[in-house]
C-alpha cells in the first residue's frame, strides 16, 4: 500500500495545505482554489508544486475577506 502523503507541511513560519484541505477549510471547489492561485490571489509554493500546496495564511485571508463580502 503507498504511503498518504500528509494534508500539512510546515516550512518555517508557513503551514502549506493540500489542494483538497485548502478547498475544505476555503469552502471552495479544487478548481475554484486553483483558478484563484492562477490569478495571484492566493500564493502557492514553487518548490511542493506537483502537491498542489497553497499558503495557510492566503487561504484565512480569503475566507475572512469571503465572509466581510
């Protein structure tokens, strides 16, 4: 059986979300997250690209300004 790669990486201040997590906790489809992060919306990191990872603080900052709407 393949290991499951985890939802949450740490990398210095940052915590990176999976795709499918970022979506969740954003309450947003996969493809609405990723068309957001296309625009400079949302920031992703270069070097976890194939994991499709999205910066934890992009995400809280969206859902807040999300609810202010």
């Amino acid at each position: 059986m393949a290991k499951r790669k985890p939802d949450v990486r740490k990398d210095g201040a940052l915590y990176w979300f999976s795709l499918p997590k970022a979506a969740g906790l954003a309450g947003l489809t996969k493809k609405e997250m990723m068309r957001r992060a296309d625009a400079g919306e949302l920031r992703t990191d270069a070097i976890v690209q194939p994991d499709d990872r999205l910066a934890r603080i992009d995400i809280w900052g969206f859902g807040a300004r999300r609810l202010l709407l």
